[in-house]
C-alpha cells in the first residue's frame, strides 16, 4: 500500500510491521514477545478448599452436575472459586502467603 500524507475520515492505516501511519498516528504497536500466561497464586486444589469453606449449604458445591446447563461463571462452583480467587488475592496483597498445607505465612 502506498503511503499517504494525510488519513480521511479517520481511516489510519499502519505499515504491517506496526508503527504509525505517514499522518503520524501511532496506531499500532508491535510487542517484543507475547505475554506468558499467569500463574496462580496457590495450587487449584488449595483454591478449592477454600472455596468449599465458603459455601455453607448441603452437598458439594464444586461437584459437577450434569443436570446444571448454565455456564460456569453462573454456576455456585465458578461463584465461590472466583470468590476464593479473590481472597488468595487480598492475602497475597497483605504480605500473606497460603502454603500447600493450607498454613498462612508471611511473603519473604
């Protein structure tokens, strides 16, 4: 594509290797690596243990149910491990470290 001096209406179109467009709009810019992906603060079964803590109705709440066709956010099990998430998170915020014993000790 041939470089323009000006972009009309808006329409900025940047070389394919990222940069700006010949205006001088920066419309994309090209990352030196893709990002990794993150882990998670504690082992999914301590995560569980403590989402089972936090439900205090009958049965197993992170029990799969074959009947329950809602997605997994709307479930109770996808509710109180993004709630378990959330507290790990706030402790580890603190300074607080939840140890694969299921002890709380201070971050070094």
């Amino acid at each position: 594509m041939p470089p323009r001096a000006y972009c009309p209406g808006g329409d900025h179109r940047p070389p394919s290797s990222g940069g700006s467009c010949a205006c001088g709009m920066v419309t994309r810019v090209m990352s030196r690596a893709p990002g990794t992906e993150p882990r998670p603060l504690v082992p999914p079964d301590v995560r569980d243990a403590l989402a089972r803590c936090l439900y205090d109705g009958p049965g197993d709440p992170l029990a799969p149910d074959a009947t329950d066709h809602r997605p997994d956010d709307l479930r109770m099990s996808g509710l109180l491990r993004r709630r378990a998430d959330r507290i790990i998170a706030a402790m580890a915020a603190a300074g607080l470290v939840v140890t694969a014993d299921g002890g709380l000790s201070r971050a070094a």
